[in-house]
C-alpha cells in the first residue's frame, strides 16, 4: 500500500499529513509535486491543507489548475481514494469533485480550535470503523469553511448519505449554537456519490496522537487502511 | 484591450461581510441602509496582440466561468474595451 | 519584467535635504570624511537608512553591550548575525527573535502587523533553522469602557478597537497562511499605549548544528544573487520612518506600507531551506529594513569584502526606478544569496522550481566596497564595513525621573465584585478571541495550546520540547524601570518553571521614547540593566532583539516596555505542566510567600484608575530557589497544576486556575487562607513576586509539602480542588464567586468589547 | 437610492492577488496578460427617505474613506443613482 499527499505551491498541512501517515500508521507516503502529471501505483491521494496559490482569488480555484489535477481527476474517476482535508476540500470543490463550495465562516474570523464533530454515516471507506452518532473531537483552522449548496444539491447530498460529518456539542447534539462557521445544515465533511471522495475541513492528522489532545483523528485512517485490506500499523 | 470583470455572490448565498458592513454603514450615519452586497472587481491588461485573435471575447467568458468566478456561488459580469 | 533603471538628474544636496534624511551635520561630516567627498543623493540616501537608529542602534549600541551573550549553549553570538543559535542538544539548535513593527502597524495595522511577521521568519530561516512557531506580544490603548453621554463608543476607543483587531487579523493572516503555529504572546492594553501600538512579534526556528548558515559575502569572485518578490516602490525608507517619531503628517507617509505576500515567503522559505541543503552557498542574507543597502553592505563586511551590483539585472515590479528607490525599497520577501563560484545552476533550478523571480545580480570583489551600478554608471561606492559599522555612537543624556511614592493605604472595595471586575479587564480576560484566530496547531507540535503559562511545543525533528512566552509588566517600568525590567524576566523564568522547563535563553524587545529626552533614555537604561541582571540571575544569555525607540504619540512616550521572550527546555514529556485545576479533591499549596505589595497593581489600576506605588520588588535567590523547588516537585510527577501569581495577584491566580481550562468544565474551589492579619484587598490582590499556585493529587499532598519545605522553600497548604464555586475564607470574612459565571465574564470580555459597535 | 462602490489598490501598492491571477490567467491561454488588479465592488441599497437628505453623496464619500476604503494602500470610487 502506497500514498500521496499532493504539494501545492502554499500547502503548509503537507509535512503533518505525511508525519501522521508513514509515521503514526506505517504507510510508506510520498510527496507529489504540484507539476507532476501521474499518481499511477498509488492506492490513497491526500490534498492536504494550506493555502495553495496563497488562497487568492478563491480558495483552491488556482490550485485546481495544477497539472497534477488532471491526474487526481482521473484517479478519482477510476475510483481511487482520495480526500481533501481543509484547502484540499476546498479545492475538491473548486474542481468539482465534490458538490458545492466552501465560503467565508460567518464570523468573518479565523476560527482554530478543537470542535466535537457527530458521525453521521459509516457506509464508506473513511468512516468505516467508526460508529454512526459517535462524536469525534477533531481540530479546525480556517477562515473560509462555510459549507454552501443550493436546497437540491444539499437534499441530495442527505437522502444519500454523502454527509459524512456534521458539527455539533460536546453531546452529539447538532444545533446552530454547536456550528463554528455558518455551515449548511452544520456540515463539516461529506462524500462524492460513488464514496471515494471525501472532502472535510476539519483536520484529523492532527488529531492523531495523545501528545495534542486527541486522537478522534485515527478512526478515519484506519477506517481508510481498513478498506484497503490494510492492518492499521497503530 | 483592456478587460473589467465585476463578480458578485448570488443573491441565493449568504455575505456574511456585506451584512457587517450594513451594520456599520447603518451605525455611520445611514439607517436607511437596506442591503450591502460585497464582491470583486478586475482589471485585466492584455497587449494588443494579433494572437489575441477574434475568439477572445468568447474566450474570456471562459476565463470568467472557470477561474475568476464560481458558478455555484457567484454570477459575473464582462466588459471589455478594446 | 521592468529592467531599465531611470537616470534623473539627482536633486542638489541642500541643508534641507540632508536634514529631511534625518542626518545630522556633523554625520554629514563624518559621511564625508568617509567618502573623500561629497555624497550623491543615493549615497545620502543609502546612509540615512543605514545610520538610522533601527539599522544602526546609534543610540543603544552602548546599553546593548550590558547584555550577557555568551555561555556554553551559545553557538552563535547575538549581533554576529541575523539571530543568535542556541545548542539544544544531540546536535540540534534553535535561533529565536523578536522584532518590532509598531510604525508600520500604527498607520495601517493588517499590513503593518503582517509583514512584521514575515520580517521575522526571513531572520530564522536566514540563518538556515526551519521556522516552527511564532509569538507576540502586543500593546494597545484601552479598547474597553469609555462611552459617552449618547452610549457612544469614544472615538479614541473605537480606533484602539480597530487597531488591536487589525493587527491581530495581519499576524493571524501571515502567519497562517505560511502555516508557522502562533502558540503565545501576550496582549496589554493602557492608555500610554493610545496611539502608538506596540506589535513585538518572536519566530523560533529549528537546525542541525552543521546547517548554521552565515550572513558573510566571503569568496572573491563569487556572485551575488537576488532572489524572490521583485522590487517596487514599498515602504521607501521604512528604517528611517520606523527612526522617527509618530506625527500627524508621518500619517500621511503613504510608502511607508508595504504590503506583506505570505504566499511569495511560503516559497522563498521552502527555496531557501531546499537551496541551503546544497553546498551552493557562500553566505545569504535577508532584506529587511533598508532592503538592498543593507544586504549588501553587511555582507561584504561581514565578509571583509566588497560587493559589486548592478542595478539593471535587479527584478522590478514597477518601470522607471531610480537607484534610489531600488536601493532604499524595502518590498517584502527578498534574500541576497552568495553563491559559490560553479554552483550558479543548482540555485536557478531550485528557484525555477518554486518559480521565484532570481537573477545573478553582482559579485564579491577585493576592494572592500560596496560599489552600485546602472549598466556602466557607477551610482554609489561607499567603503562597505564603514557604512555598516562606523555609524556614529552616541552617549545620550540621560535624567532620572523621581522615585516612585509608596501607598499611603489601600482603598477598600467590594472583593466579589471586584474580583470580576479585573477578571473582565481585557488585559488579564482571556486572550482565546485573539489565539483563536491564529492557527495555533500547524506543525503538530503545540502540546500545550495557548492559555497556560507558556506554550509547549514538541519538536519532532529533533525530538525535543521546547517551552516559550513573552512578558513584560510596562506598568511596573514605568514606576520603576530597573525593577519592572527585572520582573519581566523573573515572570518568564517562572512562567517556563510553571510548564516544567529549565530556561535555555532570552530575546527582547525594547520599546521606548524618544531618546533625545534624557528621561526616556533613562528609563531605557535602567531596563537595560534590569533586563542583564534578570538574565545574569538566571545563566541565560541574550541570543539577540530589537531596539525600537520613538514609540510617542502626540500625547507623550509609551510607557517603557521592555518584552522578554525566554524560550525553555523540557527534558521528558512526564513534565509537561499547565496551569489550570484538574480534579476535584486535588489539594492547593501556594509555593512563596503571601506578599503584601500593591504598587503598580492591576487592583489599584483597574478598580481605583491609579497607577502608582512602589511596583513588587524580586529577590533573584528567593525566585530561582522556588523555580528549582517546581521543577523538582514536578520530575517527582507530584504536581497536577502550576500556575504563576502575575496580574490580579493571588485571587485572579486562583480564578484562571478554575475558569482557564475546558470552557464548558470549570472546576470550582475551596480556599482558606486562616488568620492572615492583611487587608483583605492586599492579601488577595497584591502582586508580589516569588509566588506559584500548585495543585497535587490528595495523596500526594505530604510527600509534596514535607519536599518543598526540606528545600526551604515557603509552601501554604490553602485548599481543594471541587465543587461548582470558587470559595475563599480569610480572617473570618468569605467570598463566593460561582465560576462558570467568573468564566462568562474572564472568557467573552474581549469578544464583547469587539464585537461592539 | 443606489450606491455602486469600487475599491481598488493603489498603483504603487503590491497586489499579491492580483499577481497570482495574471500567472493564472496566463496560463489560460492568455499568454498576451499583462497586468491583474483586484478590487472589491459594493452594492449599497438605501431606502429613498426624505431624511437622507442632500448631503447625503458627501457622507457617503465620508464613508467609503472611513469604513470601506483603506485610505493608506486603496482608492475607491462613488456612483451614486437616484
Ligand atoms: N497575542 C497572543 N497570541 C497568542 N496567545 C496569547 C496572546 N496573548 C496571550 N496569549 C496566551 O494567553 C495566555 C495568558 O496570557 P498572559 O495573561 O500573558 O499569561 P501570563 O500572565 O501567565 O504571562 C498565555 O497562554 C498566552 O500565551
Ligand atoms: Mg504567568
């Protein structure tokens, strides 16, 4: 088994997606430059977070023009895993591989801090091994995570089950008081319908050792891992 | 020629800064203030050049489509001046 | 690309025009004698920003010197280059800063505050130390209170409120967006700051001792590259304006802005680290202030060379720049790189792969000058080492101002009120609606988030822990500089102790007046030496800092602030230490004494509006003693909590240790203090030194006590940890404070006073 | 009453956006891009109120100065349909 976490120009998430694959879980991972135009003999692809292109214009619209893109798509297409954490979601959406877009938190402000977040489907390769309703306590930092679609999209999106994750209290109970950035329906990560796409702004690598707090992260490695018939090495 | 691009969130999709700015335009001496909407505005130079060729309008309705805007929140609006 | 460099007729050098470059004559005369000539106008252009306090210390240089900067963890001396290196161990260093960016962020706060950021990370990774977190420390007028007869806001507090939140959005945006975690800082506001805001931000960064990088054009015949952001018209003389004071038409000092590309640096970072991994380079030097000049002329002394460039090969944004522009710019995110002779094409590559702008702009040559050319034309040649260390030295004038006065007596209050009156004072409230902002975990190495004592940080790379803060009590300066300097590094010291680290080195920050007035200089003095023997007291040396002076607004100088940013070591991951109470049935010792001090208290301060008194006084044996009594109780995993008594003294100690950890968890607690024979007002709010809040499971409690106490060092046992209220008892009266309530006050003070209109 | 507001960065200030979107655009097959400035556009929308009153343009450029412009680094740009 092998992974890749894609390098944008302004990805800063890339060194912690890496730590936390090869070094928490024993997955050999490699770097792909952003001007790389192949991802063959890869069975996970990481867009990690940063601010690729520096976020100008829109997050991740510059990033989706990388060659390297051409390459995810495809690799998407042909059912390859793929999940885009933070800018990779955002970039994830930009390029259409997920449904929607992500906008400005209605805050206004950045907004880093550790937020319970409810499970809400399992039938998928990245929360396999997790317990639907089970509330994860999984970091955010961003400033532009507000998750928006139009009423069908977002219907669609519910009646099957591509809402992966949704913010809530500490309880699992999901409200407008528990949404840090103005989300629709409190949305905080979801799935393409195919299931092998999956965009979330929350950051599980860093959510992957005692030493920071939590680690709620690893259930979706694992539950990665655990779908391609690997033992998760931790 | 000479390409101004004006983008503008869809009124379907919350601006959570244009309402902020409501606010403190209302606190500045203008309760009258009914709605503020925020969006981007372009100004592309490009060299008169024979490549350029008679697609370009076309063309830069694409770069609109595709770079400078996102459809699924935002509406553009193209001017160009040659 | 925009290559031709405009020749115009230079402008004749009037009295007026050495004058407006704040050049004095008789450093007219000097510059002279220096060149054999008159200067031309680039060449007095190229002086004024050299010889300008920011870039020549002219006036501090003396006072710097009574710094200890040596030791046996020294590996590279402060002022030798961009940062000093400090041996960590097994190999690795750190090279830590902090700098100043208070002019820039008082006319426009985002940009100013931002490229503050950016200005510090090119000194770390310029000296070849990967960046792994930032602080800061920031001053501002009051952002609280003040509504007029209407319920307006005032609109001196308006602008504060806009000041503080536009320099806290330019640091989170910099620093997020080259994704450096922002784990600490601290955040003061006072009406001396009114005006003129101080914005002290600190970079660490990591390296292997063999990748220490040098800022020296060494190599005849090797040439000189520039590489990242091209060069426009920024910030025309940033150095000198950052050298004057703040008056209403420096407001309209337009290029003194730059705008900061986090972006650019992410590249310009990730290039430079990429680069410096090759043996391809000789030297490479930032350009900050005085972007072009600077590099140049540092590096060919530091070099004992001289440095040759040619203006038309430099990248520019804008056309028609003269050498003056170019020379004086100060854009954002450039390096100066000399590059070993052959090795040319590994730089290109690296740069093309990051696609950088870079150019092969000069070369290192014999003569010892620092020659500028357009094409053919020579447009400066100054003797390098001259420019860049014979800037005059001043002996400044210094006048005491007088002592302060001691408190007659204390004025009474109502102490539950009080006590959450000053828990709402946004300097003591909780700083999460700033740090909350900042992307805080990046990196993976934040193990303690902000909110506790220091930040600690795991630095995988090297497999070591590192603990950090910054602090400094302007209050007590400014009643007594030379003791309010010694606390500032006493506070850190045990800030780090409270984590569980032993103190490795310091970096500061003096932001004083205008020097020319003999009090300030004074003041800044008796800091200087206040500073010296705090970091004597403690064996750690100085590894470098900043000296900004000017810091005055129309209504007179900033009170004198001496930052100190003290970086820790924290040998096992067992002792990592934070603040806040953990479970109830805990038992509270309070380590030192109960003090009785309440010059330059918060109390006084915020609840009387006075600000005077004899400030607290450090005995150094007494708080080292107590320090080694922490750090020892904590390596015998006896201590659960530590939390240092600063701001609000012991009752506001205990209000965070109850409030300041899981917002939706606060733990309450029950205090009894028995017969004290103290004012009520001084026992819980005097601000003495020497003094930690501990807390240790219940059956550990004797083992801790009996330890403290064969080490002689003070210990009261006053409490247990539990329940929903904060309970204190003392000579006979009690105090009940329910603490989630104390936590809606302490939490949202500063988000409130923000999100007002 | 309708006010249309463009902000633009100022010539000699740095626009890292603006920059990154000529290299973009450039590649989007408009090699012949020589320069990108981006700006905001505001829509205000204010009630027509008697007690707006005449001095209104004159306020309104009071806060475009003082709130949605950045004097320092941006100039903006007032129309104003009745
Ligand atoms: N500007 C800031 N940026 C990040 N963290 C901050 C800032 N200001 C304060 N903090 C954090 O808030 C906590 C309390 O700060 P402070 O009151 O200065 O602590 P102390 O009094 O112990 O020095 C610390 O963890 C500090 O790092
Ligand atoms: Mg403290």
């Amino acid at each position: 088994m092998k992974a890749a976490v894609i390098r944008f120009p302004g990805s800063n998430c890339d060194q912690d997606c890496h730590y936390a694959l090869q070094n928490v879980f024993g997955v050999p991972t490699d770097y792909v430059w952003h001007k790389e135009t192949s991802l063959s003999g890869y069975d996970l692809v990481v867009l990690p977070g940063g601010f690729s292109y520096g976020d100008y214009l829109r997050c991740g619209a510059i990033a989706r023009f990388s060659p390297i893109m051409k390459a995810v798509t495809d690799y998407a297409q042909n059912g390859g895993l793929l999940i885009g954490i933070c800018n990779g979601f955002q970039v994830l959406t930009e390029s259409r591989l997920l449904p929607g877009a992500l906008v400005r938190n209605r805050s206004l402000h950045f907004i880093c801090e550790n937020r319970p977040l409810r499970v809400e489907a399992v039938n998928n390769p990245f929360l396999s091994q997790a317990l639907s309703g089970q509330v994860l306590n999984i970091p955010i930092a961003h400033g532009e995570g507000s998750y928006t679609a139009d009423e069908a999209t977002l219907k669609e999106l519910i009646s099957n089950q591509q809402v992966l994750l949704r913010y809530c209290d500490a309880n699992g109970f999901v409200s407008d008081a528990s949404n840090p950035n103005g989300s629709a329906d409190n949305i905080a990560g979801i799935c393409n319908a195919a299931r092998n796409v999956f965009g979330l702004m929350p950051h599980p690598e860093r959510a992957c050792e005692k030493a920071l707090g939590s680690t709620d992260g690893k259930v979706i490695f694992e539950s990665i891992l655990n779908s391609l018939g690997v033992r998760a090495a931790a | 020629m000479k390409a101004r691009v004006t983008v503008m969130p869809k009124k379907s999709v919350l601006d959570p800064q244009g309402v902020a700015v409501r606010e403190a335009v209302a606190h500045h001496g203008f309760p009258q203030v009914k709605s503020v909407r925020i969006g981007k505005f372009m100004e592309i130079e490009l060299s008169d050049d024979e490549a350029i060729g008679a697609d370009a309008e076309a063309r830069l309705h694409e770069v609109c489509r595709d770079l400078l805007s996102n459809p699924v929140i935002e509406d553009y609006e193209l001017q160009i001046e040659r | 690309m925009n290559t031709a460099v405009y020749l115009p007729k230079d402008p004749e050098i009037t009295p007026e025009v050495i004058a407006k470059h704040g050049i004095t004559p008789d450093e007219y005369e000097r510059i002279k004698s220096i060149l054999g000539r008159e200067p031309n106008f680039t060449e007095l252009g190229i002086f004024s920003v050299m010889w300008s306090e920011h870039c020549s210390y002219k006036n501090s240089k003396p006072e710097l010197r009574k710094f200890p900067t040596t030791g046996p963890t020294v590996l590279v001396k402060a002022g030798e280059e961009n940062a000093g290196v400090i041996d960590i161990g097994d190999g690795w260093g750190v090279a830590f800063k902090m700098e100043s960016h208070n002019h820039p962020s008082a006319i426009e706060p985002f940009q100013g505050a931002a490229t503050g950021v950016g200005g510090i990370i090119r000194d770390i990774f310029t000296m070849g130390a990967r960046p792994v977190f930032n602080l800061n420390s920031l001053r501002f007028g009051p952002i609280s209170g003040k509504t007029d007869e209407k319920g307006e806001v005032a609109p001196n507090v308006k602008h504060n409120r806009r000041l503080f939140g536009g320099v806290v959005s330019g640091i989170a945006h910099y620093g997020n967006c080259i994704g450096i975690p922002t784990i600490g800082g601290e955040v003061y506001f006072d009406e001396s700051y009114e005006g003129n805001p101080l914005v002290n931000v600190f970079c660490l960064g990591v390296l292997k001792h063999e990748q220490i990088a040098r800022g020296a054009a060494s190599g005849i015949g090797n040439p000189v590259f520039y590489v990242g952001a091209e060069t426009g018209r920024d910030g025309l003389a940033g150095a000198a304006f950052a050298s004057r004071e703040l008056t209403e038409e420096s407001k309209q000092d337009r290029p003194a802005v730059q705008v900061g590309d986090p972006f650019k640096e992410k590249l310009l970072l990730e290039a430079c680290l990429e680069l410096l991994a090759t043996d391809a380079v000789a030297g490479i030097q930032d350009m900050g202030a005085a972007g072009l000049t600077c590099s140049t002329c540092e590096t060919a002394s530091r070099g004992g060379t001289g440095v040759e460039i040619d203006l038309e090969k430099v990248p520019k944004r804008e056309a028609g720049m003269t050498p003056y522009e170019i020379m004086l710019s100060e854009s954002q995110e450039r390096m100066l790189i000399i590059v070993k002779k052959g090795k040319e094409q590994i730089v290109r590559d690296i740069f093309e792969k990051w696609d950088l702008p870079h150019a092969e702009v000069g070369v290192v040559n014999d003569d010892g000058m620092m020659r500028v050319k357009a094409g053919d034309v020579v447009v400066a040649e100054i003797p390098a080492s001259k420019l860049a260390d014979d800037a005059p030295i001043y002996h400044r004038e210094v006048a005491p101002r007088p002592a302060p006065t001691p408190l007659s007596c204390i004025p009474a209050t109502d102490i539950e009120a009080g006590l959450e009156k000053l828990l709402a004072d946004p300097s003591i409230a909780s700083k999460q609606w700033v740090y909350r902002q900042y992307d805080h975990m990046v990196r993976l190495g934040a193990t303690v988030l902000p909110g506790s004592d220091s930040a600690v940080f795991i630095v995988r790379e090297a497999g070591k822990i590192l603990a950090a803060t910054s602090d400094c009590n302007s209050t007590y300066c400014a009643l007594d500089p030379r003791e309010g300097a010694r606390v500032a590094v006493a506070e850190a010291a045990r800030n780090l102790a409270c984590s569980g680290a032993v103190p490795l080195a310091v970096t500061d920050n003096l932001n004083f007046g205008n020097p020319h007035k003999p009090d300030n200089f004074w003041q800044l003095r008796e800091c200087v030496e206040g500073l010296a023997e705090g970091c004597n007291a403690f064996d750690v040396p100085v590894t470098g800092g900043n000296v900004s002076l000017y810091n005055e607004s129309p209504a007179g100088a900033v009170d004198p602030t001496p930052t100190v940013g003290m970086v820790g070591l924290i040998e096992d991951p067992k002792h990592v230490t934070t603040s806040h109470f953990k479970d109830s049935g805990d038992v509270i010792f309070l380590l030192g004494d109960l003090g009785s001090e309440m010059g330059g208290s918060h109390y006084l301060k915020v609840l009387h509006g006075r600000k005077e008194g004899v400030p607290p006084k450090v005995d150094f044996v007494q708080e080292r003693a107590l320090h080694d009594t922490l750090r020892a109780l904590i390596k015998m995993g006896l201590v659960k909590s530590a939390h240092d008594c600063s701001e609000g003294g012991l009752a506001a100690a205990l209000a965070e240790n109850c409030i300041s950890g899981d917002k939706a968890k606060t733990v309450g607690a029950k205090v009894d203090f028995g017969v004290t024979g103290l004012q009520a007002e001084v026992l819980l709010f005097n601000e003495s030194q020497s003094r930690v809040v501990i807390t240790v499971s219940a059956n550990n409690a004797a083992a801790a006590e009996a330890l403290a106490q064969w080490r002689g060092t003070p210990v009261r046992r006053i409490g247990t940890v539990g329940g929903s209220d904060l309970r204190i008892e003392a000579d006979g009266s009690v105090w009940n404070w329910n603490t989630a309530a104390l936590q809606g006050v302490w939490g949202s003070s500063i988000a409130n006073c923000m999100s007002a209109q």
